[in-house]
C-alpha cells in the first residue's frame, strides 16, 4: 500500500549539491513531491547515516535551498542514493512543484 501523503513526480534536469556535514556532493534529483525528494548518482563516501543532510536544488536558474531528513540510502556499486523527508518547505518550493506537476499533467493528457 502507497503511503505517500503526495504524489512523486519525476522532473528531467534537477541537480543536487548536498551535504552531510562533513563534505560537499553532487547528485541528479531522481523525483521530487511537496515533502519529499530522492537523490541518486552520489559518491559511496557520502554518510549514508547521517540524520540529516543540506541540500541545494538547482533547475534552470532556480536554486532551493532544503532540509533533507533520511529515509532510507542505499548503495549501490560506488553510487548512493538517498531519499527522505524535506523539513519544513518553503513557499516557493511548494510553488516550484505544484508547476511542475501542472505541467507534467498537461503533458500526459
């Protein structure tokens, strides 16, 4: 059963810079929701157990700056994935979503 409160979209060209508190990384957002995001293509040296990580999503000339609390990581090769929970969006992150799936809704109909 899906427990998601909201749906997932899957946006092309969102990248990542993220941190675990102790180093910087690059990422591709894989999928993104009001509260939620996953980042994939990360260094194996990234703390997968960390209890929280900075994130900076960029697309285009947008930049949102976010609280990630882990879900779940997992490594896979020399690559890392993570998904969490975005703590406390803002605004404009909500705005920046709501778009996006306006627009991918548009497109699939």
């Amino acid at each position: 059963m899906e427990k998601r409160r909201y749906q997932r979209i899957f946006p092309q060209g969102l990248s990542a810079e993220i941190s675990d508190g102790i180093g910087f990384y690059k990422g591709v957002v894989s999928n993104i929701s009001m509260n939620g995001l996953t980042i994939e293509d990360l260094p194996s040296r990234i703390d997968g157990k960390a209890s929280w990580y900075i994130v900076v999503v960029r697309y285009k000339e947008l930049s949102f700056r976010i609280f990630l609390k882990p879900k779940w990581s997992l490594l896979d090769g020399s690559n890392r994935l993570v998904g969490g929970m975005i703590v406390d969006p803002s605004w404009d992150w909500a705005e920046f979503v709501h778009t996006l799936t306006a627009k991918i809704k548009r497109v699939d109909q």
